[in-house]
C-alpha cells in the first residue's frame, strides 16, 4: 500500500474539493476520487498534489499503468523526492511493465547515493520477472538479509526457477519472522503441492482460511479479498483436489469459491477452474468455454495447455491442431518447454507419425540417461538416511545433527529431482507407445514399456498402460495384466477410496481375474465397488452417481460376445444399465451399442443365430434405453449431428436399433 504522507491540500481555496477528495479516499471510492481530480488537473496539469494523489488513487483503484504515467510526471517534477521513483518502479512492475520497471530502477539506484532498500527489491522483482534471475539474485544480495521482504523475494526467485525446497524453506524462514501472513502461508501451500506434499498443501490453505477467518470470508471487501490470499488458497486446493480425484470436494471448493467472490468478479484462474468441474459432465462445452477463455486478453496458461491437453487425450484431432497453430507464439511464451514439446509432438504425431516418432525417439534418448542418473542418485540417497537412521541408539533421544539434517535434505531434493523428470519423461514415453497403439503393433508397444521398467516401476500411468498393452494382446496376455492392473487399483483400495481408480482398470481387472480363473477375486471388486457406490449415494443424495460397476458389468459383457457368447454378453450389457435414470449415459452407451451392432451385423450374415426370447428381451432393452436417452447426447467431442444441426440424441440411436432388431427377430 502507498502512502499518502507527502501529500498536501489541493489549494487552500478548494478546501471543499480536498474534502471531498479525501472523503472518497477514506471510504475506498477511489474511481470518484479520480474522477474529481480528472477535472481539477484540466486547470492545474502541473500540480504536483494534484498528480500526487491521482497517481495514489489510481494504484489502489488496480489502474496501475495509468499511475505509472502520473508518477513518472512526477519525477520529471521532483527528481530528488526518492519516494516518487519507488511508487514509479512499483506500479511498472503492477503494470507488468516489468522491462520498463528494471530499467527504471537501474537508472534510480546509479543515481541515488544511498539506494532505498524498496528499490533495490522492485528492481530484483523486475528482473525476476524478465527471467533474468543471476541478475535478480546479484541484486538481492545488496539488499539486508535479515529483512523479511529480501528473504521473500529470495524464495520467489528459487520458486521460479524451480528451486521448490530451498523456496520453501526460505518462506518458512519469512513465517517465523512475521508471523501468519496470509501471502506467506499461501506460498508456503503452493512450494508444498510442487513438492508434491498434496496433504501439506491442504494443510496450509486450512490454515489461511483460519487465519483471515472463515466467517468473514463473505464480507471482505475487493481490497481484503485481494490481500486474504483466499481466491487464490481456494483454487490452488481445487487443483489439489482434483489432482487427487476427490471430485466432491472440488466441486464443493468451487462452490466455496463463488460464496466467497461472485461469478462477475471471478478472476481467469477461478473462471478455468470452474470450466474443468463441468468437463467431466459436459466436455463438449468445457472445450467451447475454454476455447472462448483464450480471445481475452488475459488468461492463465493453464487455459491454453488444458484445452490441448482435452484436445489430444479426446482424439479431437482437427481442433488440437488449430488450437496449436492459432496460438503457437502464446504456447511459446506461456507454457514450460517440456509442455510446448510434449504438446507439439502430440500434433505433429497426428498428420505426420513418422516424424513424430523420430522426435519422441531422440527426447527418450536424451532424456532417459539423465533420468537413470537421478534414480540412482535417490537409491544412494534413501541408502545414505537409511544407514544414518539403523546408527542412532532406539532407547535414547539424540538432538537431529547437522549430518542428519544434510541427509534429509539431499534425499528430498533427490526425490524432486527424480519426479521432477520423471513427470516430464512419462508422457512422451506414452505418446511413443500410442504410436505402435494406432498400428495395434501391441508387442512393440510392450517392448518399449519394458524397456524403461527400471525407473517406471513406481508410475500409475506406466504400469496403466502397460497393462492395457498386455490385455490387448489377450489369450495368457491377460494374466500377465494383472500386477499391473493391481498396481493402480491397490493405490486407491488400500485406502479405500476405490472410486477414484480408474473404472476401466477395475473393469479390465476382473475381466483378467475371470480369465484367469481367478473369479473369487473378480466378485470381491465387484462387491467392494458396489458396496462404495452404495455407501456414497446413502451418505450424499446429490452426489454425482458412478458408473463403476456398469462400466465393469459392460467390459465383462462385451468380453463374451467378442468370445461369441452373445446371449450371455448381452444379457450382462443389458442387466448392467439398470437403473437406467443413473447408468445410462454417452459413455455406457457406447460400449452397449458397440456390441449391439456388432451381434446385428454378424445375425445380417446368418453368422449367429439367437433365441426368440433373447432378442425380445433386447428389443425390450432397447424401449427403456429409448424412453431415458430423450435428453442424452451421443458421445463424441465433434457431435454427431442431423442436416438441422441439432445433436443426435441416446433415444434417436436406441430407435434405430430397436428397429433392426425387430426386423432381424421376424
């Protein structure tokens, strides 16, 4: 906040006008204030009160370019007025005017004798913000080291540059200096979900809420908002949250959120985070939202990566390359380098493969020896603590050492440093596979799988698609799945929250289990995820429903009729819908009309024969499907859509077929 000490009385002949003006700034109006002050500069344009406090109101009014312009009036008035030059660097920097801002301040502090301590940290802020961090760094080091804004300037230097527990420890350091700030406590959240201490994270966002007061939270004005750090404590719990699959807490964290600020004044990042809770349920306009979010001036990066990322993952081939093109230069600027070159692949993998392929070859080739070198620099590491942790008498307390503290240290970072490149080297490992996965060369796409096991072992998505690679291949393939079907699935079990593992990755399992011989084990999943789905729908009426078992119910169908058991396949499809209010929707769907159509093509061909009752029962099927798909959409990112433009409808489909069906039971 700036100050308002150096400025004096408009004139001692308006003393009306300066009442007026300061009762504005009392209350906080500060757009009246400047609209006053607009007309009294017509007459006066070089009065320095006068320029003084517009450039005071237009800052705490968010207006900081239009500051900016009236303080650099200002020192061209009052070149030695120091005061001035820091307001001036300062609503730069607020502008992100940042390149203007460092050389600004670089002028200041070459001319000043006894630099101001707040110059040298707007500089380094500056600096920081153009990306050159040695020279922010340089710049800090001048400053006093025992001053709680240095060391906080210090940790968002290391913050950026990745830097995430040294930055933490540093906002720690900040905390025990000033006490529960609420920016601090925020920072300190956010270093903990990079570090991927997501429980941490929570931990901190409790405590800001706790500290600003979650009574008044719905009271806070625009300004006490902006400092609470709450908007941004809620969003960053919001990403945790959805990152950890409890999609009922997020959808209640943004909920918080609206109580918190209004829809109207919901910033970009609140605005995104709200566009991916409906995606789930309305993908196609998640897409068309998120798509609108990038024509406005501002977003946040996370808007342009999500919106590829849904195109890529969707098969939404024509839009990701558009997206891509349109707003290459942005992705650029805005998005990390092993984003933009995981995201370029993708594109590049759909028009030209081979091409793609021969990029992702040579990224996996540079990247896995440097990603070899971190794990064994983690496997010293954990060795290292371990040894120190087996020499410390168990009877005894012995105060942490230095050595000891060392050890932990090198070991956290260690780990950083392994996820770090791991989270970066998985996706385009996976891209790779899909490759061989478009070709259903499903050996290939194993032996490249297998050969990075050495470091992978631990990854969810590795040992997913690994898995998916072995159950394409059926016949002893499938048996060969189930550890790795058991790696995902036992992750959220164990804690029994199995509702949040993947429903094809329990429906693959058991239909393994089965294969297997295995079908104790299969019921036992089945149960366990009914028994969930149960218990959630008793506990929360408007929980979003599930479709675990059906999903699991309609894989195993669909296993039969591709084994040509299509009276129990499809007795088990039919079964698996119901109730139809809560299981019938795009995605089911598709996997029921798939096997649908495939038993009508092969009976066209006179090469199955089904019993009369059978088909009664489908055509049956096929009525209800009809009377609750009215308002269903068919899925799809490019909807299927009639000569009028409106979207196929679930119903539209299940008439169709009951017709066939119909004509082929006669």
């Amino acid at each position: 906040m700036q100050s308002l000490s150096c400025q004096n009385n408009l004139s001692s002949s308006s003393d009306n006008i300066t009442s007026q003006v300061y009762s504005c700034i009392r209350e906080g109006h500060y757009a009246n204030a400047i609209e006053i002050l607009d007309s009294k500069l017509s007459h006066v344009p070089n009065s320095r009160p006068v320029l003084s406090l517009l450039a005071y109101c237009c800052y705490n009014n968010q207006e900081y370019a239009r500051a900016a312009e009236f303080y650099e009036e200002l020192v061209a008035l009052c070149p030695d007025q120091e005061d001035y030059q820091v307001y001036y660097v300062q609503s730069l920097v607020m502008s992100g005017a940042h390149r203007d801002a460092s050389r600004v301040a670089a002028v200041a502090l070459s001319r000043t004798k006894s630099p101001q301590h707040t110059q040298r940290l707007l500089c380094a802020q500056s600096q920081m913000e153009l990306g050159l961090l040695s020279a922010s760094n340089k710049t800090l080091s001048k400053c006093a080291d025992d001053d709680p804004a240095t060391i906080i300037a210090m940790a968002a230097v290391d913050y950026t540059e990745g830097k995430y527990t040294s930055a933490l420890e540093k906002y720690k350091i900040a905390k025990q200096m000033t006490g529960d700030v609420p920016m601090i406590l925020y920072y300190i959240a956010l270093c903990r979900c990079r570090l991927r201490d997501f429980d941490g994270a929570l931990e901190g966002v409790c405590d800001l809420i706790e500290v600003v007061g979650e009574t008044r939270l719905e009271d806070l004005s625009d300004a006490e908002l902006k400092e609470s750090f709450v908007v941004e404590a809620l969003n960053l719990k919001a990403v945790i949250l959805k990152e950890t699959r409890d999609h009922t807490a997020f959808r209640e964290t943004l909920s918080r959120l609206h109580d918190v600020s209004s829809f109207d004044s919901l910033d970009s990042i609140s605005i995104h985070n709200e566009i991916l809770s409906s995606a789930d349920n309305d993908l196609i306009g998640s897409m068309q939202r998120l798509s609108q979010l990038l024509a406005e001036s501002s977003y946040p990066p996370e808007a342009l990566s999500n919106l590829m990322l849904l195109c890529i993952k969707h098969g939404e081939d024509a839009m990701a390359i558009e997206t891509f093109e349109t707003h290459n230069q942005a992705a650029k600027e805005l998005l990390s380098p092993d984003l933009f070159s995981y995201i370029e692949s993708a594109v590049l993998s759909i028009s030209r493969p081979d091409d793609a392929f021969e990029v992702l070859n040579n990224r996996i080739a540079d990247m896995a020896p440097k990603l070899k070198t971190a794990k064994r620099k983690l496997d010293d590491a954990k060795a290292a603590s371990s040894a120190s942790t087996a020499t410390r008498p168990s009877t005894t307390y012995i105060r942490p050492n230095t050595t000891a503290r060392i050890l932990a240290t090198s070991l956290q970072e260690s780990k950083q440093e392994f996820d770090t490149l791991l989270r970066s080297f998985i996706p385009n490992l996976m891209l790779q596979v899909k490759l061989f996965w478009d070709q259903k060369d499903y050996s290939k796409a194993q032996e490249l799988l297998v050969e990075h096991s050495e470091y992978c072992l631990s990854d969810n998505d590795w040992n997913m698609n690994l898995a998916h690679t072995l159950f394409a291949q059926q016949n002893d393939k499938l048996e060969e799945s189930i550890p790795y079907y058991e790696h995902v699935v036992n992750r959220w079990s164990d804690s029994g929250e199995l509702l949040k593992a993947p429903a094809v990755a329990l429906a693959n399992l058991c239909v393994s289990y089965i294969m297997a011989g295995q079908n104790e084990s299969a019921k036992t999943i089945i149960k366990a995820v009914e028994s969930e789905e149960d218990q959630r729908e008793a506990l929360d009426d408007n929980a979003t429903p599930t479709h675990h078992t059906c999903l699991v119910n309609l894989v195993i169908g669909t296993l039969y009729c591709e084994k040509g058991n299509y009276e129990f396949g499809i007795s088990r499809i039919c079964k698996s819908l119901e109730p139809f209010d809560k299981n019938l929707c795009a995605d089911t769907w598709f996997y029921c009309k798939k096997c649908l159509l495939a038993l009508a093509s092969k009976m066209s061909k006179l090469m199955v024969a089904m019993d009369h009752d059978v088909l009664h029962d489908i055509v049956d099927f096929l009525r209800h499907v009809e009377l609750h798909g009215t308002n269903v959409i068919v899925a799809g990112i490019v909807e299927d859509k009639h000569a009028d433009g409106e979207p196929v409808k679930i119903a539209q489909e299940a008439r169709q077929l009951k017709n066939l069906f119909r004509k082929l039971r006669q």
